[in-house]
C-alpha cells in the first residue's frame, strides 16, 4: 500500500550514468513511473532527483533506473527481529520497516526471523530503520555480525527454556480440567475445580498472549495473539460470570455453560506449537554453524622480524603471512610464497582427493591442511573469503520467500481482523434476529466463534502431522526438518545429484590391481612404502592392504607430486605417478601399460609399482559408485522425474560415471556457487527441484532448491 511520507526532494545515487546519453534514458524511464511529481537528472552529482507522491513511487524509481541497466546505490542488510510470534506478525514488521523514508524494499521471513532490508544510505539508515519497527512493537537486533550469532543463539535457547516450562505446566493442569469437563461435569464444584485449575494457565502461562496482544492493539494492529487472546480471555471471563451468577442464566431458561476447558486446552496447545516451531527455528541456522565452524578462531601469523604470533581470526589483515601447520584449518583466502602441503577442498569443490599445494597457488579459508605445512599471504580476509561468500548465499536463501509464502504471509495480515469482524457480525445478527434472550445468544454465538476460530491448527493438527511424519521418517533414516519439505516433495519433478559422496562413496578406493608376477613376496613392501607416503591416495592402497603384513622397508626419498621411494636392503622400490617411472627410466611392460591406460580411459587414477629397473604392478584408485545408486536413478527415471548430476570433476570422470549409472544429463567442472545458478535456472523453467547432496559445498544449492535432501 502506498504511503504518503515523502514531503521533499528524494535524491535517487545513480551508478554507471555516464553521459548525456545514459541520462536521456534514465529521464525518459521516470517519466513512465506514477506518482512522481517532478524528476531530473543531476549528470554532475551523478543522482536522479525526484519529488515522489508516496513510497511507491520511490520503489518504482529504484526499479524503474535498474531496469534500464543502471544502478542505484543502495545498502541491503539482514537483521534479526525480535518479538514476533505468528506470521501475522512478520507482514506487520515488514510493513513498518517499509514505511520508513529512504527504504526501497523489506522482506521478512518468520521462518529465519531476519528483516532484509534495501534502503538508500543517504536518506535513512540502521538505527531509524529500527526505531520504524520498534513503533509497531517489535526490535531489531543491530550488533556485531562476530556478536550477533552468539547473542540470537542466548536469545533462543532462553526462549526454548521457557517456553518448555510453561507447555509443561500448561498440560499438567489442563488435564483435569478437560476430564472434568467431558466425563464429571454433574459432580460437586466440578466449575469451581476447573477455574482453579484454569486460572494459571490462562492468567500466568497465558499472560504472553494478553501483552503481545495489548502491544498490538496500543499500535492499532491484530495478530494471532489477538485471537487467542480474545478468544480464551472471552471464554474465561464469560465461564466465570456463569459460575458466579449461574441464576442469571437459569430465570431465563438457558444453562450456565462453562468454557474453562476451551480456554486452558487452546493455551496449551498454542504453547505446544510454538515450542516445536522455535525447536524447528534452532534447526535453520545449523547448515550457517557448520559453515561457520569451518574457520580457526586464531591463526599463526609471521611478523616482520621473523618471529609467531598467535591471533584472532578477526585481527587478520590482507597482506599478513599466515604459518598453517599439518592438520590445520585455512583461516582465510591467500597465495602460497614457501613451503608445499596438500590440502582438503571438499568443502569447496566435493572431489575426495586432496590439492597439491605450492608456490603462487591459491588457498581458501574452510579448507584442511594435511600432512605438509606452509606459508601463504593474506590476499581476502573477513567477508571478502569464499566461504564467507558461501555463508552470505545459503543465508540468503534461507531467507528469501517462495510465491506461496508470500501468499500466506498477504492472508496472515488479514486473518484475525476478518475473524473478530466474523464475531462482531455474528453477534450482531442474533442481537437483531434472536427474539428473547437475543444479547445472552448473541454473546455466546459471538464467543463460539472466536474459539473455534483461534489457530488451533497451528497449535495441534499441524505439529501433530510433522511429529508423526517425522517420526516415520526417522524410522527409514530418513530426518525430515518440517512441513513444507514434505508438501513440495510429493510436487518434485527434477532431481539434481551431486557426484561425490551422493551417487559415489565419497572416498578413494582401490577399485583394480594387476600384478606382472610374485604378487604374494611384494605386497609387503608396496604396503610399507604408501605408509610413509604423504600422499592421500596413498590411505587407499594401505586400507585395501589392511590384512597384509608390511616388510620392512628403509626411507629414502617423498619425491612431492609423483611419488615415494624406499629400500628392503637389496632392492630399491617406488610406487607413484607415470612421471615418477619416466624420469627414473623404468620401463612398463606391455600388459602392465594396457591395464593402466584401460584404466585411465575409465577416469580413474592410476599409479605404479615398480623396482628399480621395471614396473611391477599397476593400480587403479576411484571415488566407487555406491551399490544402491544404480538402482535409485532408475527408480527415479521410471517414475519421470528428470534427473541431473553435478560435479566438480572433470569431464571425462563426469561422463564416465553417466555412462556407468544410466543418467543422460550431468555438468563437470561446476562450482559451489554454480550449481545454485543451475538449480535457479531449472526454476526458472517452471521445475519443482530437489537437490540432493552431502557436502556443505553443496549447502547453497540446497538452500536454493525447493526441496533439499542431505545425505
């Protein structure tokens, strides 16, 4: 809705409006926006100048000039808001930041509890925006983002203990009074019993919904608390009235019906499924905590004179150089200048093997160091990482609103209101039509109305039906975090696959071995040498050889990126890469050469054993397809579901693993961030997508899809 808030000038700073030209465009776009009075271009300033009507206009403005392909200077943030309890309350939240001067646009998601906001920084900024939503009851919580997680989680675990206190209680004294009131209701005192018993829970555990709804009524608004604040306040005034003067009631030939049972049952409720919801709450950030786990706290940083120096995470600066010893997380991105390691980037890529890193390569925070150690420089710290950017995407996914949220949040604002008018109505037709005793009909009509009318279906029938689907969920191994996955997935029509560790094991095995002669008297000696190898395919060849016994064998040499030599005393071994035999001049029998390049065909690693002259055995190291895999795509396929796979592998790996698992469509050398594009694009052509993956490279195109399956 329109806003009439805009008294003055709006000054609109434009970006890449470089000519008169560009100007000219811009002019003749605003001049296609309603509800503007005035405009003009300020090519020096580089700004539009604007006299709006009312805020649309100021929103059609921005939108308008970004059309056109120019942009305008905007800041969006995320805030946390606090006090809202129903998704009445986010539309009612989002309208006010909405109404503040200077805002282009608010989204908030009662799911997440964050406010996006996009407003223009030379008009407004956080702490007004803030004092906009304080005015219509609720906050926002402006901290530190280093602060900001700690405090909200403080925040939500104070708010789960209480909430479970009071469902407890809420049930313990419910009970008796629903007994009471179903089976006991002729014997003695049975009302007086049930108001004791009910008061508590209305007048104590209930109180929030009576404040909350008193805040909204102080800011001529109505939310889900009005309801059951109207609703359970009414039935428990007016069952105390007909406990009190049941004879009122009796010398005009009616009963003196009760309702403490109404009252105390629907807080109780209410209070049992807002403990679920802020339980499932907790559950959203997880994906966003594990990301943020990937970091150190401190890192080693090398000063100017030679000497460590151990810091916080938050006191890295670009250009530092940072000591990452074996084993380390990487803080943030860099360069290597000395030293050479291998490096874990499944989080990014999701491929098993580690990286050879050395001199000039690149790192990224998130990533593991191996057995090696090094030194990089700073080139990205803070937000400026990859796995800060990662963070930044699945959050906003998260926090963005499918069309069918948007339609329940636009049925949310109008709820309650057309519930009380239904009441008033109601009670306004008896009093009119209801002959005798028409206001003691109108009054009880009225109140039946707004009991049943409270959201008993958020409090019980929808917690109940993801209490036991979750719970049948979990039975199969299958852990099902709410409702709507379970609504959306019965609509999924394409399925996107990651490589590595969904349709594959996720690690490097020995899938073949093939032996030139006396296999039995080497096994010992290859054994041992990959056991001192730092190489981490190097663990797949010494788990496939798990039930052999090593032969001793002297070091001699880790030659970094191809390979490992060693001696038994009489014969000098290695086992490594192609490069290794070549430069050492150890020629490959023809059979040997014949399996390793069937091999190599097939995408898979190859390396070689061999003594000092020949090559004694080849071996054939792969991520393996899982055994169930095979047989799920086809299932998949005959249902006709469309289905994708996505890998950060390379194209001959993609299209060997296709060919193997039956599937026609699949994309090699994919990125983390673009694999959440492919998904938007599937979207875009009106697919319901399920994204199925299993590392948190995957995370965002799991928070992008509709519906998301991690394994």
């Amino acid at each position: 809705m329109a806003t009439d808030i805009y008294k003055d000038t709006v000054y609109l700073p434009l970006e890449d409006v470089e000519s008169e030209h560009c100007a000219s465009i811009v002019e003749k776009g605003l001049a296609q926006v309603k509800g503007l009075a005035s405009y003009r271009v300020e090519l020096n300033n580089h700004r539009a100048a604007i006299v709006p009507k009312d805020s649309e206009a100021v929103v059609s403005s921005v939108k308008t000039i970004k059309d056109l392909g120019y942009g305008v200077s905007t800041l969006t943030k995320t805030f946390p808001v606090l006090g809202m309890t129903c998704a009445s309350c986010a539309s009612s939240a989002e309208s006010m930041a909405k109404y503040e001067q200077g805002v282009v646009n608010a989204s908030v998601n009662f799911a997440t509890g964050n406010l996006t906001v996009e407003y223009l920084p030379n008009i407004t900024d956080h702490l007004k925006i803030q004092k906009a939503v304080q005015a219509g009851g609720y906050d926002l919580l402006i901290e530190d983002e280093s602060t900001q997680q700690k405090t909200l989680e403080a925040i939500h675990a104070e708010k789960f203990r209480k909430l479970k206190i009071k469902t407890r209680w809420a049930v313990i004294l419910s009970l008796p009074v629903v007994v009471i009131g179903m089976f006991f209701m002729d014997m003695p005192y049975a009302n007086p019993i049930m108001w004791l018993f009910s008061t508590p829970v209305v007048l104590w555990l209930g109180k929030d919904f009576f404040v909350n709804a008193w805040k909204q009524a102080k800011h001529r608004s109505a939310n889900m608390d009005t309801l059951v604040a109207l609703s359970t306040g009414i039935a428990y005034i007016f069952s105390v009235f007909n406990m009190l003067f049941a004879e009122f009631w009796h010398q005009r030939g009616l009963h003196a019906h009760v309702y403490f049972e109404a009252a105390s049952v629907v807080i109780a409720f209410i209070l049992l499924g807002k403990l679920l919801e802020e339980k499932a709450k907790g559950n959203t950030s997880s994906a966003n905590k594990k990301l943020m786990g990937l970091q150190p706290k401190t890192v080693m940083v090398i000063q100017s004179d030679g000497t460590e120096r151990q810091v916080a995470i938050e006191a890295v600066n670009t250009g530092d150089i940072i000591l990452v010893k074996p084993g380390e997380k990487i803080a943030v991105d860099g360069v290597v200048i000395s030293g050479n390691s291998y490096v874990d980037e499944s989080m990014l890529s999701g491929e098993p093997v580690p990286v050879l890193k050395m001199g000039n390569e690149q790192v990224f925070a998130g990533t593991i160091n191996q057995k090696g150690s090094f030194q990089f420089k700073a080139t990205k710290v803070g937000r400026e990482t990859m796995l800060a950017q990662i963070i930044k995407m699945v959050q906003d996914a998260q926090g963005s609103k499918a069309p069918v949220q948007k339609l329940v949040d636009r049925i949310a604002a109008v709820f309650v209101p057309i519930v009380i008018g239904i009441a008033i109505l109601t009670f306004l037709l008896w009093f009119t039509l209801g002959g005798e005793n028409h206001l003691v009909q109108g009054l009880m009509a009225a109140v039946t109305v707004l009991v049943i009318a409270c959201p008993c279906a958020l409090g019980l029938a929808t917690p109940t039906a993801i209490m036991v689907g979750v719970g049948k969920g979990a039975e199969q191994g299958i852990l099902i975090k709410d409702a709507k996955s379970l609504e959306l997935a019965k609509k999924v029509n394409t399925v996107v696959l990651d490589k590595t560790g969904t349709i594959t094991e996720g690690k490097p095995v020995v899938t073949d071995l093939y032996w030139k002669n006396d296999e039995d008297s080497l096994k010992g000696i290859l054994l041992s040498l990959e056991k001192q190898s730092e190489h981490p395919l190097a663990e797949a060849v010494v788990g496939y050889f798990k039930d052999v016994k090593a032969t001793p064998v002297s070091f001699i040499e880790s030659i970094t990126g191809k390979g490992v030599k060693g001696s038994d005393g009489i014969e000098t071994y290695s086992v490594g890469n192609r490069r290794l035999l070549d430069e050492n001049g150890i020629t490959i029998p023809t059979d040997l050469m014949e399996h390793g390049t069937q091999w190599e065909n097939q995408s898979k690693t190859v390396i070689w054993f061999a003594n000092s002259h020949t090559a004694l055995a080849v071996i054939a190291i792969a991520d393996r397809i899982k055994e169930t895999s095979v047989r799920a795509i086809k299932e998949m396929q005959a249902m006709g579901i469309e289905l994708y796979m996505l890998t950060g592998d390379n194209e001959a790996t993609a299209r060997a693993i296709a060919a193997e698992t039956g599937l026609q469509h699949y994309k090699a050398e994919v990125l983390p961030e673009h694999k959440a594009d492919f998904v938007k694009e599937l979207q875009q052509r009106g697919q319901v997508v399920a994204m199925v993956g299993d590392g948190i490279n995957d995370s965002t195109a799991l928070a992008t899809a509709d519906v998301s399956i991690a394994m």
